[in-house]
C-alpha cells in the first residue's frame, strides 16, 4: 500500500529545500509528514525510490604514517558550534564517488588521496543518514591522504582545521568533543584497526 497521496515542494532553494507529504497511517488516516532533499521534485526518493549517494565521507588514513587519520574540524552554522568530522562533500554531476572524495579532500584539507579499490563492494555502497528527516544518501571512500595540509582551497563559505590524529587522540575526541554520527562511528572503526593493513575491515 502506497503510504502517501501527494508531495509539494514547500521552499525553492538552490542546495535544500522542504517538501510537504500528504502522509498515511498504516490504517490509511491522513497527516502531514515535512522532510528535506537536495533532489527536485521529479528525483526524491519517495518518487523513484532508488538509492544513489548525493555525497560521499572520506576514510583519509596518512600514507605515510598509518595509524593517524586525517579529520577536520568544522564550524556549523545550525549549531553555532566546531565539529569533529572526516572531510566529505557532494558528488558533482558526472562525478564518481570516488573523484569526488579526491577533489573534496584536495578542496577541504589540501591533501592528496588515493582511493583504496579494494575489498567488499557492500562496506561503500550508498546508506541513508537520517530518513526521519531527509532522503539524503551517502557512501564512505577508503583510501590514503599524502602531502602538506593547507586551507586556501577552501570555500569562503568554509571554515576548516585539518588535523591528524592518533588512536589517543581520536579517543579523546570521542569522549569530550562534537562529533558529527558518520565520524564517530568510522573512529570506532579506526580505534580498532591494524595499522599494518588499515583497510582489512573491508574484506
């Protein structure tokens, strides 16, 4: 059963906009149901129902020294706050994942990556991030960063620290500081790899 019987753009905004859902119960009875999307009205996920990722997270271990990762910390605009988080960005149209990580990695922290190819294709796919609030969709890109960090490349609109950190202090950061869910969970992961083979979890 079709659980909605109509869906109206509510905002015309270049990035985000809200959509109001003539929602159904299970039992059919009608309410209001707001959710957010980057996709225009023909392209959200309720209308075509596919999952294709509109951003991607980078998992940035350093080549050269395998058991730090590379994390940024973000002003928020919503929360008025700094932010731990991986570096991460929107996939441009035409734009694999993977040349997106590349180029937002190079954008946000002035560092080169290099996409890990491989392992299991089931750990890189498209996930949801919050389905409660938005059909926005997003998949992690492994792989080594190289080179010096440096923020010019930056948007103006960015306000980026780029910083390595070890086992201890990415502890650290998940015990006293703002973390954003897909970094938090992608520490956890991090706290626990081996540094010999960083990217064994993935096969």
């Amino acid at each position: 059963m079709k659980r909605y019987t109509d869906i109206r753009k509510q905002t015309d905004n270049r990035f985000l906009n809200l959509y109001e859902m003539d929602a159904l119960t299970e039992k059919g009875a009608p309410f209001s149901y707001y959710f957010a999307s980057r996709n225009d009205q023909d392209h959200i996920k309720a209308v075509t129902h596919d999952q294709h990722a509109e951003g991607i997270v980078i998992y940035p271990v350093l080549r050269d020294e395998p058991d730090k990762i590379v994390l940024i910390r973000q002003y928020r605009y919503p929360l008025d706050a700094w932010l731990y988080e991986l570096p991460a960005g929107l996939i441009d149209a035409g734009e694999t994942a993977a040349q997106a990580a590349v180029r937002e990695m190079k954008e946000e922290t002035g560092l080169a990556f290099t996409v890990y190819e491989g392992g299991d294709m089931a750990y890189r796919r498209a996930f949801f991030l919050g389905a409660g609030m938005t059909d926005e969709s997003s998949q992690a890109v492994f792989g080594y960063a190289s080179g010096t960090p440096r923020t010019d490349l930056q948007e103006a609109t960015e306000s980026i620290q780029v910083l390595p950190a070890d086992r201890a202090e990415a502890k650290r950061i998940l015990r006293e500081e703002r973390v954003s869910l897909r970094c938090a969970y992608l520490l956890m992961q991090f706290i626990h790899m081996d540094a010999k083979n960083p990217f064994a979890f993935l096969e």
